[in-house]
C-alpha cells in the first residue's frame, strides 16, 4: 500500500513534504498559511510575560501594550491566540448589554 493511501492523505500533499524536506531538511513550514506572522518569537514571550504579570489584563490590553513596546499592532484574537498556544489565556474585554424583559422574567 501507498502511504499517501496509508495516511489517507492526498499524494500531492506527501509529494510536497518530500521535496521540502529535500530542500532543506525541514517540512514543518508547509503547514502555514501562506502568510507571515504576525508576531515574532520574541514577541509572543514579551505577550506571555505581560500576561503572567497581570493575570485581569485584556487581550485588547495586551495587544495595546505590544504596539506600544515594539511597533506591532495585532489584533486582540491574535494575543488571544498566541497565547493560547502556549496554555496562557487573557481576559475578552466585558460588554455591558443593557438587561431586557425576556432576561428579567422569574
């Protein structure tokens, strides 16, 4: 049996692993999107300090504060993320939603 068949993978995508990994003895940059990150390495720890310092601070909080020190501006789902990634989280900012007579009722 093929090991494209044996993984259920399709054979272009195994053909595609092999050749990089040919290349340069690598294979994990096949599995990007195509497009730069947005964040560095270092970047993602300075994210990761922050949030270990302030455990109530926001992604939106974080994100802000990234911008401030280095000049990246990312979005509050990519600290999100990021963050995730390495099993940290950060706080969604609250929204107040004004109570109606349905969330009322007893």
């Amino acid at each position: 049996m093929e090991v494209f068949e044996e993984l259920e993978i399709v054979q272009s995508v195994i053909s595609r692993l092999c050749q990089r990994f040919q290349d340069d003895g690598n294979v994990s940059r096949c599995y990007s999107t195509g497009h730069p990150r947005a964040t560095t390495l270092n970047e993602n720890r300075y994210l990761a300090v922050i949030a270990k310092r302030n455990k109530r601070t926001t992604s939106s909080d974080l994100s802000r504060q990234l911008s401030s020190a280095t000049g990246t501006t990312v979005s509050r789902q990519t600290v999100y993320i990021r963050l995730g990634h390495i099993g940290l989280c950060a706080l969604r900012p609250v929204r107040c939603v004004p109570l109606t007579a349905i969330h009322c009722r007893l």
